[in-house]
C-alpha cells in the first residue's frame, strides 16, 4: 500500500523530533510505498539536510513553517466575500467558550465545533481554487473580524482585553497554523493517490490528512507521542519558551482546542503513546473507540550487553546513584540536591552522579550553573585528611566525556537510576535505565507510573523526603535492586522494543485499508472513459471465499448454443493492489513544490542518529 507520512519538525530533517521513529518505521513496513510531506520548523533544521532514506520512500514534498509570510494573492470581490464569511464563522467558534455545554447536553459544543469545521473546510476550498490565504489572513479585514468577534457578546472572558497588537500577533501565528491549507499537495498526483494518510503528530500537521479525507475520501490515522494541545500550553504559558500576553494565549489555546478536537472527529483511528497522552485527547474529545495505545519503539541492542551484565550479577557501584537527562527546570535537580543531603546522613559513602548534555540555550545555562551553586554550598569538597585533594560527592558531567564516553556508561556507573522530574511525558531515560536493568526510583508525573508498572520505586513529586526515603532503601538492598532490575528489563524487552511498535502499526495499516472503500477509477479507464486491459487483477474473477455472497461476482454460465456472454467485473478484493512504479521527487528549498526524479533522493545530509541522550524524540 501507499502511505502518506504527514510530519511537523522532524522527519525526514536530521533534526528535529519523531524523526527516530519514523525512520524505524518506515525501515520495518519496507513492504509498503511512503510518500513523506514534511513541514519545516525553522531554516536551521533544513540546513542540516535529511537523514539517510531508505527505498521504500518514494517522495518527499516540504514546507516551511519559520518564513515570516507564506504564499499568498489578493483576492477579488467575490473570493474576498467568501472568505470573509468563513473566516468570520471560524473566529466565532474560536471565540464562544463551551461553558454550560453538560447543562445543555452538549448542544453548544456541537454547534462550535459544526461551525470551526465549515469555516476551516471552506478557507480550504477557497484556498484549493483561487490561492493561498496567507495575504487574507494577514489583511485589515481578517483583523476587524478578529476585533469584532472578541468584543461581541458571549466572547470568552480572557479575550476581551485584547488590542490592535494582540489581533495582529494572533493573526500571524494563525497563518503559520494554517499555512498547510494552502499548499498544492492536493490533487491527484499528490495526498490523492495515497491509500492512507499517517500523521506523526496533531497540529498543523494533521491538516493536510483532515483535508485528503475531506476532498478524497482518505482514511487518517493520527499518532501523538506528546500531545501538541498540551504542549501548546506549555510552550505559551507563562514559564514557556514563547510566552504571551494573555489574550494572545486564550485565543491560541481555543484554536489549538477546536482543531485538536476536529482532527480526533476525522480521524479512523487515534494512536496515542500511552494512557497520559489518552487521557488528554478523551478531554479534547476523542472517542475512546478510536484510541489504541501503540508505545514508543526505542532500540536495545547498545544496551544489551550491560542488561545481560546485571542479569549475571553486575549492578554497578552500589554506593552511587545517577541521574540521565536534560538539564532544564522541569527536571527539578533542585528536589534531587536536597534530597541527596538527606541520603549523605544516612549513607555517608553515597555518591551522585549527574549526567545529561550540554546546556542549550541561556534559560538552561542559567538553571545548570544554578545547580552547580547550590551542590558547592551543600556539599563541600571533602579529603581524607591534611594532605589529600579534596572531592566533591556530587559530579555534574557530559555524555562523551571522560566519566560517560556512550550514553550506556552512565546507566553503568551507578546501582540506582533517579528521575526527579515534575513535568515529564514519555520518561526515555527511565526506558533506557529499564533495558539496562536498572533499579529506578522515580517521581509520579506523566506517564512513570504506567512505564514502570511495578518494577522500581515511584514517590510524589517535589518530596525531597519521600525521594530520599526510596533511595536507601534500594542502596541498603542489594537483592532487591537485584530483582527490580530484573523484572525492568523484561518489562522493558515486551513493551517497548521497535519490533513490538512496527507490528503494531502494520497491522493498523492493514485494518484501515480493508475497510476502506477501493478508488482507483483512474487506474481502470483510459482518457477516454475506455477500460484499459488487465487493469483489474485476475482474482476478482475468480470464485472465492473473497468473492462469496457478492451479487455479479461470478458470472453466470450460458447456454451451450447460444455465444457466452461477456464476464461482469467482480468487485476488486480488498488486498493491496500491485505497485506501480511512480516517479520520485525531492523538496525544493524553502517551498512547496516537488520536482521528479528518477530514483529515490540521493541528496543525503546527516546520518540517524539520535540526540547525545539517545532516544529523547519520541
């Protein structure tokens, strides 16, 4: 079959996110054709090039997201008219919160929803036959909708104090969101000869799948290993990345809410990385029937033989514990310090080992030599006496430096693996520590509880006392890590491996495609309407259990005398039909557009792998 893979920052860029899992997809269904589409995020990420692609990716299209304006025209008196109109029934869905929508039985949230999906089909059509929207969303009248929607009666509450400079900014980011509407992958070339549309993540790059449903019927499968609503949230709040101002904020979070929730509608099925991430889009309005919870794939052969080590009875330093991550206030080392000062009474020869990448960016620069302040301040260099040089009990070091050359040493060095985080999603290092058979002691947050399902400790967040309390008792007990490494790395090898994800993705893949219906009109006529010989296989002629109980299936027998009648056509079995060659094209920089050649890109920058601490995309 023939899938298009919808991505947003990551595959098939050499950075970004989801692309590890992509690739490994993509590599394990190499029985199947992928056309990529993939939006850029910045032009940094494209500078870097694509990883290396394997065969089964027969064309890759792209777009950028980062330019300040897309493509755009002005419109006429009578597109200017329709746009106007289902600009404005978008915005007003954005606007209307679903406040007292129980006590109405559900009636105003059904109805904003109806509206938001007829002002962003509609925007689309417009788009698809006279041009992009970027210069009408950006204009005067796309502002004095925005400006009159959020001081109409019933607006939300946190939008009414908005001004010029808040409508403009809202404008700007909602082009960039709907950018992919106007985008010229679809026609018959492009999204509609695909058999089914995979989107890697929700957002913007879930459009182009909303859209290939809607103008030809294509099934939409939809994967969210971090939920976008939720880190939309985050990335906006006021601790964000990209904070803003507040009536900004509220119009963002109803737009990303309403599209979230229209792409949970459209979609056939909802793979969600695990029962966190579930229970944000049951909130958003995913139907439970559609949602299967399909867990990241991550590789386990580098830590293969460390996990074969400790199931032979190597556990590490039992005096040390070590942390694995990125260094950012969300990990809340701070906890990990204080509590480590509690363990040092206790156990007076513990060591702490703190390992993670370089800082990037100055919030993490700052948070690191934060860190690094207060470990001096609680735990002073120690020597054994007069003449000896002095050491520190806790070490803050790199991945690929002298004390951790591979992300594998650093599980190594120690008998007990921390996570101390407050926020966390999918926790890859605790996976990591899991697969080495590590004994962990972790903080409840995100999906810990459901990863570790029994095999390691689990204390509240933001308990430096708890945390402590965990790690002694695990130091104090070597059988016990013992048996809870054991039972992490089996739990590990049949939850999370990349065989148990691709499998699981194929027979999805297979599942929607029988019980789509077959399109392929253009495959079976010629320019004249004619039917083109051979152009349906064989079998849909022949009696079988496929054909069975199918009226004008078989054709009926004639009369010996009488000339035999032409066989009626059998409908064509829902099996994958046999690959056509297709021709291949590569992205032009910084647009759109797609120009063919005769095999598969060959333009390969960077090679896949992953960032310094290993499977941290997912």
């Amino acid at each position: 079959m023939r899938i298009g893979l919808l991505t947003d920052g990551g595959y098939p860029y050499a950075t970004g996110e989801s692309r590890l899992w992509c690739d490994r997809l993509v590599r394990g269904l190499a029985q199947h054709e992928f056309d990529v589409y993939a939006l850029s995020r910045s032009a940094h990420q494209e500078g870097n090039g694509w990883i290396q692609l394997p065969p089964s990716v027969q064309r890759v299209r792209t777009a950028p997201l980062w330019s300040a304006q897309g493509g755009g025209r002005a419109y006429g008196r009578r597109e200017r008219r329709r746009f106007v109109g289902h600009f404005e029934e978008l915005i007003t869905a954005v606007r209307n919160p679903d406040e007292g929508a129980a006590e109405s039985g559900g009636g105003d949230r059904a109805r904003h929803t109806a509206a938001f999906a007829e002002g962003l089909y509609g925007l689309a059509e417009l788009a698809r036959d006279h041009g992009g929207l970027a210069t009408a969303l950006r204009s005067e009248t796309a502002v004095r909708i925005l400006e009159s929607a959020c001081h109409a009666p019933g607006a939300r509450r946190g939008v009414r104090g908005a001004t010029v400079p808040d409508y403009l900014l809202f404008a700007d980011q909602l082009e960039r969101a709907l950018r992919p509407l106007s985008l010229d992958w679809y026609d018959d070339e492009g999204l509609g000869a695909v058999d089914l549309c995979h989107a890697t993540t929700g957002g913007s790059a879930a459009l182009p799948g909303l859209l290939a449903k809607r103008f030809f019927g294509t099934p939409l499968l939809v994967t969210e290993y971090g939920v976008q609503l939720r880190a939309h949230y985050l990335a906006a709040g006021p601790g964000g990345d990209a904070p803003l101002r507040a009536p900004v904020r509220a119009l963002l979070a109803a737009f990303q809410g309403r599209l979230a929730a229209e792409i949970y509608r459209q979609a056939a099925v909802i793979t969600p990385g695990n029962t966190h991430a579930r229970r944000w889009q049951e909130r958003c309005g995913a139907d439970r029937a559609k949602l299967r919870t399909v867990y990241p794939g991550m590789e386990t052969e580098r830590f293969a033989a460390l996990g074969e080590r400790e199931a032979g009875g190597d556990s590490g330093d039992p005096r040390t514990l070590v942390w694995v991550g990125r260094i950012e206030p969300a990990k809340d080392l701070i906890s990990l310090l204080h509590a480590f000062a509690d363990i040092r009474k206790e156990e007076p020869e513990a060591r702490l080992r703190i390992i993670g990448a370089a800082a990037q960016g100055a919030e993490a620069t700052a948070y690191l030599a934060h860190c690094r302040a207060l470990a001096a301040q609680l735990f002073p260099d120690e020597a054994a006496d007069a003449h000896a040089v002095g050491d520190n009990c806790v070490s803050f070091e790199e991945v690929g430096g002298p004390g951790a050359p591979e992300l594998v040493d650093a599980y190594a060095a120690g008998g007990v693996i921390v996570l101390s985080s407050i926020v966390e999603g999918f926790p890859v290092s605790l996976v990591e520590a899991m697969f080495c058979g590590r004994a962990t002691v972790s903080t409840d947050v995100g999906a810990v509880v459901e990863v570790i399902g029994g095999t390691g400790l689990v204390v509240p967040p933001r308990n430096p006392r708890a945390l402590a309390d965990a790690c002694v008792a695990l130091l104090r007990d070597p059988r016990r890590r013992e048996r809870l490494g054991a039972a992490a790395r089996a739990r590990a090898l049949e939850l999370f491996t990349v065989e148990q994800n691709v499998a699981a993705f194929h027979g999805i893949y297979l599942e929607l495609i029988s019980h789509a219906p077959v399109r392929r009109p253009a495959e079976t006529v010629d320019a004249h309407g004619e039917p083109l010989p051979f152009a349906n296989p064989a079998e849909a002629y022949v009696p079988g259990h496929w054909t069975a109980g199918r009226a004008g299936t078989v054709p009926a027998p004639a009369p010996a005398p009488a000339p035999a009648p032409a066989p009626v056509p059998g409908p064509v079995p829902m099996v994958p039909p046999v690959s056509v060659p297709r021709p291949v094209t590569v992205p032009v920089a910084m647009s759109s557009t797609a120009r063919p050649r005769a095999s598969r890109p060959t333009e390969v920058v960077g090679a896949v792998a992953g960032p310094a601490l290993g499977e941290s995309d997912v």
